[in-house]
C-alpha cells in the first residue's frame, strides 16, 4: 500500500480540495493518462514543489482517440502509477470512470482555434479537441491550481495555454522540460509499442533535432534548409515513416519567413510501425 489517497468521483475531489483551499493551501494538478514514466515523475516532483497539495489525475480519454487509434490497447499499469504518484509526493490521484468525466448530456465542445489546426491537429485531426474537452473538464473539477504539462507534446502544452486564456480560466500553466533516455529519445507512453529494431532507430529524432538546432546556432537562417536537414537525418537513418519535420515560430505554429535571433521550434513527427513519435526543441541563433 502507498500512502496516497485515490479519490474517484467529481463530487468527493471537489470538496477534498475546496476544504484544501479554504485553509489557504495551493493546489497543484497533473493531468496524466497513466502508465507513468520518468517524465511523468518530472512533473509531479515540479507540482510537489510548488503546491501544498498535489493531484495527479488519470484518466485514459477516449474522446482524444481517432477510430484507427491504440485506444483499447493503450498501456496501462494502475499499481504502477500509485507507486509513482507516492513516491514524488502526490497527495490525491483522481481516477475517474468515463460517466464521472463527461455527464449526460455531456461536457460541451471546446473551440481549440488555429493553434490546433496543424502538425498534429492536421495528422490527428479530432485529437485537440478531444484534449481540450478532458483538460477543461479536470479545470472545472478541481478548481483554481497550477497545472504541469511536458514540453515534449509542445502544441497540445501551447493549445492549453490558448484554452485557458481564451475562456479566461483561474489556472496556471506550467511547461516542463522534455525528459529523455540516455540516448536522447524522448520519454513517451507509446515507446512500449516499439520493437527492439524500432527502439534502436528512435534516438534518430532527437538527433534530427540537434542537426537543426546547430544548423540555427551556426547562422543559418532559411526555415527550409533546416527543415530540410532535419527530414534528411531521419531519412538516412531509419525504416521509419516522417510524418513533417518543420520549423515554426512557437507562438503561431507558423512558419517564419526567416529564422530571427528571438529563434524558432523545431518540430519533428515519425511513425514506427505501431508507434507514431513526436519531439521538438527550441533553436536559437548564437
């Protein structure tokens, strides 16, 4: 048994935490899928940190699930992620049913905007909007706190950040660095889909990554030719498929007409067999 308190209702996580804020206590929320890894503990040590009393959710959303996505056999390992949760300081783990999420007649369509149109909102294009009924529904629930989102999903930390300055939400938005493994992957759920052959090729991405931030910090300043190199690398070095490798200005998601020395996102995507991958890092002119 871990000493963290798993509550499983709307009702009983709200009263937790209202008596929680009335004393003046800071709330701190992750909003996660489960089957946590490092990255995952990254951002409950950051909330842990920061909050007096920290809420880990997890839900596995089916509203951000295409019909030919991995919905029915997304990982999951419920003891696991107690363990996790306890041992980074979690107080509360929300582990709501689909019925306590989305209540007849349901939580009401989010607008996701512009933000949400591209890169993956145009690979996965019922994905963001899916995300932001979940997300906004966990804000409503647990109330005023600061929220710890990973930086290695960049649009979907960018389109939270938009919701809740759009629909004026008392929460705050906290972006954490992408943790990764000893050869640079990023840390992702969807890894476990990876065959031992897949695993090897991987690292590529964030090698591609690293081809154009030194491409930037060398002085090159057209979008296209690091585009280009980037989409190169992962060409040359794996039997994966690239979905885009771009660069883009981080607050539009839109192509810059030339890389300024405010600097750019590098966004790179690629599927490996059952395993589609997605990284970025930030690339600053030296």
């Amino acid at each position: 048994m871990t000493g963290v308190e798993v509550v499983e209702t709307v009702e009983g996580l709200r009263s937790r935490l209202d008596a929680e804020r009335a004393t003046g206590r800071r709330v701190g929320l992750v909003p996660t899928m489960g089957f946590l890894h490092a990255g995952h503990a990254s951002l409950i040590d950051a909330a842990a940190a920061d909050n007096d009393v920290t809420v880990v959710s997890v839900f596995v959303n089916p509203l951000q699930f295409a019909s030919d996505e991995d919905l029915a056999d997304y990982p999951r390992d419920p003891e696991a992620d107690m363990e996790v949760c306890w041992l980074h300081g979690a107080d509360l783990v929300f582990a709501p049913s689909v019925a306590q999420m989305y209540p007849e007649p349901g939580v009401p369509d989010i607008e996701v905007g512009d933000l949400a149109s591209s890169f993956e909102g145009a690979s996965r294009p019922t994905h963001f909007g899916g995300v932001a009924r979940a997300v906004s529904r966990l804000f409503d629930i647990v109330g005023t706190c600061r929220t710890y989102f990973g930086e290695k999903d960049f649009q979907q930390l960018a389109v939270v950040r938009q919701m809740v300055a759009d629909y004026n939400i008392p929460v705050e938005v906290v972006g954490c660095p992408t943790v990764r493994e000893h050869d640079g992957l990023a840390l992702s759920s969807r890894n476990a889909y990876l065959t031992a052959a897949e695993r090897r090729e991987a690292p590529v991405l964030y090698r591609a990554l690293m081809v154009g931030a030194a491409a930037v910090a060398g002085g090159e300043t057209n979008p296209d030719t690091v585009s280009m190199l980037m989409a190169e690398m992962v060409g040359s070095a794996t039997t994966g498929e690239l979905d885009y490798a771009a660069v883009i200005d981080p607050d539009t998601f839109e192509a810059p007409p030339r890389i300024a020395r405010a600097g750019v996102r590098l966004l790179v995507a690629c599927r490996f067999g059952r395993a589609r991958l997605i990284d970025n890092m930030a690339a600053v002119p030296a």
